[in-house]
C-alpha cells in the first residue's frame, strides 16, 4: 500500500479538527495544581494544571481573565473550565479556559499565605527570638507518630551519632481534625515537665492537606511559647510549613534533625583530641620561649655580675664629686685672683702707702686730719703718723 506524504501542518490541522469535533473535550471541567504561573504583559494568562502523574498546558485569554476574583499563583489547586484544542504551530493540545474557581486545597493555599504573611508581620519569624539547639543534648523529645518510618529514622540516626543519647517519643498525630490541638498540647507538656534538651516536631511527606496541621496558628505560637529549642521536620525537603518558619532551626527531612540535634561522639572526641593535641604543642613551644627568655636573662651582666653596675655607679660618683671640686677649687682660684686684683689696686690708693715714701699725715688731738696751714694756731697740739707709728708735735 502506496502513503502520501502530508506536511506536518495538515497533520496538525487534521489532529486539531478531530478534537474540535469532540464533543466532549468542548466543554471540560478539570482540576489540578497552578505551576509555571505566568501573567502576560497582554492580560493573557499562561500556566500548567499537574496532578499527581501528569500536566497541561493551559491559556486564559485577557477577555476571561478579567472576570476571576482571585489572581492565580503556583501551588494552588483549582478547577478550570474550557475547551481543549491543539495549537497548531507548536503541534501542543492545550486546554482555553474560560473560568476558573480555587478547589478546596487551593483556599487551604490561600489561608497558608494569610496566615504567614499574619505571624511574619507579628514578629513570629524574626530570628532575634530563635534559641540556639544545644550543642550536647543528652535527651531529645520527639513529636511524631509512634507508628512509620519517622521515628525509626530518628532513632537510627541519633543512636549512632551517640549511643548515650536517650529519646522520648511523646505520639501526636501528624495529620487529620484535632491534630495540630494534640501536637500544641504535646509541646506544652514537653516544656511544663522539661522532658527533653531539645524538641522535635517530624513527619513524612504529603500534600499540602496531609500537611496543615503544621500550619495551624496554635501550633506555630506554641511553639513561639516553647522554652526549649525546636527543630522542625516537616514533610519533604521541597516542602514548607508554619512551623517551619517559626521554628528555632528547620531540617529538611527526620533523619536531617536528627543529625542537627545529636551531634557525632566521633567527631567530638576526634576534634577534642585534636585540641589537646594543639594545646600540647602549645605548651611545649611556651615552656621552650620562657625557658630561652630566662636563659637570655640569666646571661645578662646583672645576673653574672652583679656588683658590676654598682662599681659603675660607685665610679660615676666619684667622678662626679670629683667634677664638684674641681669646680669649686675653680671658682675659688678665680674669686681669690680677682679679690687679689681689687687689694691691689685698693692698696695702691690706699693714703697709708703714700707714708712709705716719706709722708705723714697730720691729725688734731681729736683725730681730725688737718688739710691747711690755716687750721692751726701756735701751742696747738696735733698728730703726726708716719708709716711705722705716731707721734705727737706742738705748733711754735
């Protein structure tokens, strides 16, 4: 049998035509989860409806996008109604809706988002009231089922970590009505009897449903309240909840805070003999510095000898009194010369060295010297001093 080749757009058109022709994918009415969310610049908006196994592609035109009371985003999960139809350039099916409403997990999105931007601008986030998880806690509280693998992970990976570390399960359960009124209650028994060092608040993975217990209000200021450090492993590592957040420290899965809040006795002993190690060479360096320091000391002159620097200082004395005499002996000698100086010129105008060449110095009786010829008159006595002695004379 002889086939003619078509072009890939008739092969297109063709495809489109015969699901345009079916009536049942004319009107459809499908529910999934929002992701790779985009909203046009033109109004139009673009996205993917997933489910568990499969996905879509989906396009709500501005004319129908302007009549949704609610803007779409990633994760929330809705019911679309439209027409599938196959775009032709691409060769896609894609679905055009014409309405869209939040299902019931899509307004549980809603109420997360509420919730969280409430208790972020509330404080419950900011890490200045975060608690720091004990370095070597010697219990730690567990909140999770008593059943599934959860514990046994927890378990596990603490026991080998440190095989002295001693675990108490208080069972809460993780998911379903009242859940999240027993795991509070069990955070508040959990601090009132100071069971354990540190707290942890673990359960596996599930949908957005499975996991609103850890989203509830109660639980996220309960553990706010608590006094002892919580660690939160909540669902996946992908997955996030309230209490994520509120939390002292989030681990992405149970086994995950196990290993944050237990920590490895290997590893400590290992970094502790480790630092013994560096304190021991520390101390054999210092003792070998203080022993050559006081080497050094000791073979100074005022540990050899230590009588030298006071000679020395016996000798700088001496010097300087030395110093001290020869200055005053100098100084005496000048005063002495010019104290002879000054005699002698004192001495030279002295009147008593005119009588040495022969004069004589005339006094009346009284003493007073006797200048003129005109001061005596016949029979007065007067004086005469010579150079060696006096004499008495009367005026004839």
């Amino acid at each position: 049998m002889k086939y003619e080749a078509i072009s890939v757009t008739d092969l297109n058109k063709y495809i489109k035509d015969k699901i345009a022709s079916d009536e049942g994918l004319n009107n459809v009415l499908v529910k999934g989860e929002i992701s790779n969310f985009k909203n046009h610049y033109t109004g139009h908006l673009y996205f993917t409806l997933k489910d568990e196994n499969s996905l879509i592609k989906c396009i709500m035109f501005k004319s129908s996008a302007v009549n949704l009371k609610f803007m779409p985003k990633d994760g929330m999960k809705v019911m679309v109604f439209g027409t599938v139809s196959v775009f032709e350039r691409d060769g896609v099916y894609q679905i055009y809706c014409k309405a869209m409403q939040e299902d019931g997990m899509g307004s549980l999105y809603t109420a997360y988002e509420e919730l969280k931007a409430k208790l972020e601008k509330e404080g419950l986030f900011s890490a200045s009231h975060k608690k720091q998880i004990p370095k070597m806690p010697k219990c730690i509280g567990v909140l999770t089922s008593n059943t599934g693998s959860v514990i046994r992970d927890i378990i596990n990976v603490s026991t080998r970590r440190n095989p002295n570390v001693y675990i108490k399960l208080l069972p809460v359960p993780v998911q379903g009505e009242g859940a999240c009124l027993k795991i509070a209650e069990a955070i508040k028994t959990m601090n009132e009897k100071k069971l354990a060092d540190v707290i942890i608040i673990a359960r596996g993975g599930g949908s957005l449903e499975d996991l609103w217990p850890f989203n509830e209000e109660i639980v996220a200021r309960a553990i706010y309240d608590s006094e002892l450090p919580v660690i939160s492993a909540v669902g996946h590592e992908t997955d996030f909840t309230i209490a994520d957040f509120v939390a002292d420290l989030r681990a992405p899965t149970p086994s995950a805070a196990a290993e944050l809040a237990v920590p490895n006795v290997a590893e400590v002993i290992l970094k502790l003999n480790s630092y013994t190690n560096r304190y021991k060479l520390a101390l054999k360096k210092k003792i070998e510095f203080m022993r050559l320091r006081y080497e050094k000391c000791m073979n100074r002159r005022a540990f050899k000898e230590p009588m030298q620097m006071i000679n020395e200082k016996y000798i700088l004395v001496d010097m300087k009194v030395k110093a001290i005499q020869n200055s005053i002996t100098n100084i005496y000698k000048d005063k002495k010369s010019k104290a002879m100086n000054l005699i002698s010129k004192l001495d030279a105008l002295s009147p008593l060295k005119t009588l040495t060449r022969g004069y004589s110095i005339v006094t009346s009786i009284e003493g007073k010297v006797v200048k003129s010829v005109k001061e005596l008159k016949v029979d007065n006595e007067i004086e005469l001093r010579f150079c060696d002695g006096k004499t008495k004379a009367k005026i004839i």
